[in-house]
C-alpha cells in the first residue's frame, strides 16, 4: 500500500491510481480509521469528491486528473466524466485546471501522473519558501487543513512547518477545529501528530484570544482560489482570522500552488462559493444539536480580501499581492501552468 510514511520524510499520499482505480485515504474516516476508497469510474471519483472522501483544492484536482485518465482507459463518454467530474466543487480552481490540462492532453495516464508530480513538487517548493519565513521559535495559527491530505505528501500552508520542524526550529501551532467538518481538528491535528510537531487544537472561537494576547507570531493558511487582485477563497472563518491578524499585527500568508491562481477573474467577487448540506451544521456526529425546526446555512468558504494578506508562499517565490501582476508574468512562461 502506498499510503504514509516513506523513510524519514514521513511524506502521505492520499491520492493515487492502481490497477486500473483511483485510490483515495478516505477522509471523512480520519483520525479513527485509516480506510482507503477505490474509485472505478468517474461517478465514484465525482461522488468522492463532493462527498469530501478527499478534499482540499490540490487533492481534488489530481483527483479528477486521475479520475479522467481512469475514465478514458474504461471507454467512458468523456464529456459526461468531464460534466459529472467537474460539477462537484465549485470554488477549488484546481479542479477546473485539472480538468483543462487533462483535456489539452488526451486524458492520458501519462499526462495524470505529470500533473500528480508536477503539482506535488511544486508543493516542496512552497515549504522551501516558506521555512524562510519562520522565525527560529514561532507559534504559527493554521485554518482548516493544508496539509499532505490536502495535496499529496507536502501540503501548502503545512509545507513550510514541516521543513521548519525538520530543520530544528522550535514550532508550535494553533489548529483552529474548522467546523463544520473539523478538518483543522481530525485532519491537520493528526498530521501534525505523525510528524511530532507541538500543537494544539483551538475552537475557532478562540483564535482571536490567542492572537489578541501575543500568543501567535505568524498565520499561515491555505487557499481554494486566488483572484487577480489577490482576494483569495479559503475555507469558511479564514476572512475572520486574516482580519484578527491584521488588527493585531500578525503577518497573514497563503500558501498556494500556480494551480490555484485564477487570472480570469478580476475580484474575490467574481468566486462562486459552494453551499452544503445544512445537515453539516445542524449534526455533530449523528447528532442532531439544533431543534428539530431549525435550519441552518452552511457556506463552505469565504472570501479574504487582498489587503489582509501579507505575502502569497507560491513555488515561484514570496509575491505581496501588488506583485502578483509578476507572478501571472512568471505563469505564463511556465510550459506546464500557462493558460494557452
Ligand atoms: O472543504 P475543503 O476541506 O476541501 O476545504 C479545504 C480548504 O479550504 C483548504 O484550506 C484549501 O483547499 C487549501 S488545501 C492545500
């Protein structure tokens, strides 16, 4: 199984394709029970995306480039696997990049395998650039969950940590829960406790007292879209934290791939945010919390504007989001990212 741990680097897959099926780390099972989900065709990789069997926008991307591959090898009518695939998660802009590279290229296992490589690789880069912004000792407040479960082996916002952590700096982070789904809580928790760094889980209502009373140095989270501007969409609560930090002096960064960069559109305004199922927030578990009459509204993301961000942590480098202009110029020169 080619699930966790390879030597001492500890990198997970959570993703990948064999014998014919696409393999996904079943999330939703996470941290009680280490289960895998086979996909065998493009129903199976559509209903594990929407369903969150794996999430987080690089994961979901590779996810649908593998589950198109899959597709072609099964004979399957591509344009119903491109409709079924694509209409799952609305504002991971991974998953339509996926969808446009694979298309471009023939729906080919190979070209599956690339985009998997390519955007793991990238995804070192960002913790490279990253570690540089870690002090010595630092608390660090993460939202959601960023890490190798969210893209294959590295992680965005977790890269940086894990290459600060092996280099020996003294690390500490606050995981807010993340609810409604508790990734922060299930997902970013248990990989932080696989590598051995410190941490603790906070509720979300907390991070402010945290941040307010000098307890955390730097955030850094990750993204679902990223717009010309630099407003970015990540997961619900991130606008809150982004806002916090920069009341109270705290550098804010999002950790992303080009993969998530959407140059089309000018604003976060322009981002389609996904609603779930009110049953997310009305249950805990298979409880139900709230009265039977309630209902409930359930946004998975919000929208931080560009001018709570200190610095975008891409693999090109460390871009202000008034130099994002540099790093569209940078994308474009890229033969594997540009938008032809
Ligand atoms: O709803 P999810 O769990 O897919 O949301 C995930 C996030 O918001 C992540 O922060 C984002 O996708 C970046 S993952 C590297």
């Amino acid at each position: 199984m080619n699930v966790i741990f390879e030597g001492n680097t500890r990198k997970m897959r959570a993703v990948w394709y064999e014998n014919g099926q696409v393999i996904l780390v079943d999330q939703r099972k996470l941290p009680a029970r280490l289960e895998l989900f086979s996909a065998k065709n493009s129903n199976d990789v559509a209903f594990a995306i929407k369903d969150m069997v794996v999430r987080g926008a690089p994961a979901i991307g590779i996810t649908a480039a593998w589950g198109l591959a899959m597709a072609k090898q099964n004979g399957e009518d591509m344009e119903n696997a491109v409709s079924v695939i694509g209409g799952t998660r609305p504002t991971a802009y991974d998953l339509f990049k996926a969808i446009s590279y694979m298309k471009k290229n023939d729906f080919s296992l190979e070209a599956a395998r690339r985009y998997s490589q390519e955007i793991t690789n990238r995804c070192k880069k960002i913790g490279e650039f990253g570690d540089t912004l870690i002090p010595q000792k630092a608390s660090i407040l993460t939202h959601c969950n960023a890490g190798a479960l969210a893209v294959v082996e590295w992680g965005t916002a977790l890269a940086p940590m894990r290459i600060a952590h092996n280099s020996g700096k003294d690390l500490f982070v606050y995981v807010d829960e993340t609810r409604p789904r508790l990734q922060g809580a299930k997902l970013t928790a248990w990989e932080l406790q696989n590598e051995g760094i410190p941490h603790a889980v906070i509720a979300d209502n907390a991070a402010g007292l945290y941040m307010h009373s000098g307890k955390v140095d730097l955030a850094i989270v990750g993204a679902d879209r990223i717009a010309s501007n630099g407003d970015f969409a990540n997961k619900i609560g991130t606008y809150e934290k982004a806002v916090v930090a920069h009341e109270n002096g705290i550098p804010f960064y999002v950790a992303a791939p080009a993969s998530t960069f959407d140059f089309s559109i000018r604003s976060g305004e322009e981002i389609p945010i996904e609603e779930r199922d009110q049953s997310e927030v009305l249950t805990i578990g298979n409880t139900r919390i709230a009265p039977e009459e309630s209902e409930a509204r359930n946004p998975a993301f919000d929208v931080t504007p560009a001018k709570y961000v200190s610095a975008f942590i891409t693999e090109y480098g460390i871009f202000k989001p008034q130099e994002l202009k540099n790093l569209r110029a940078m994308i474009q020169k890229d033969i594997f990212m540009r938008e032809d």
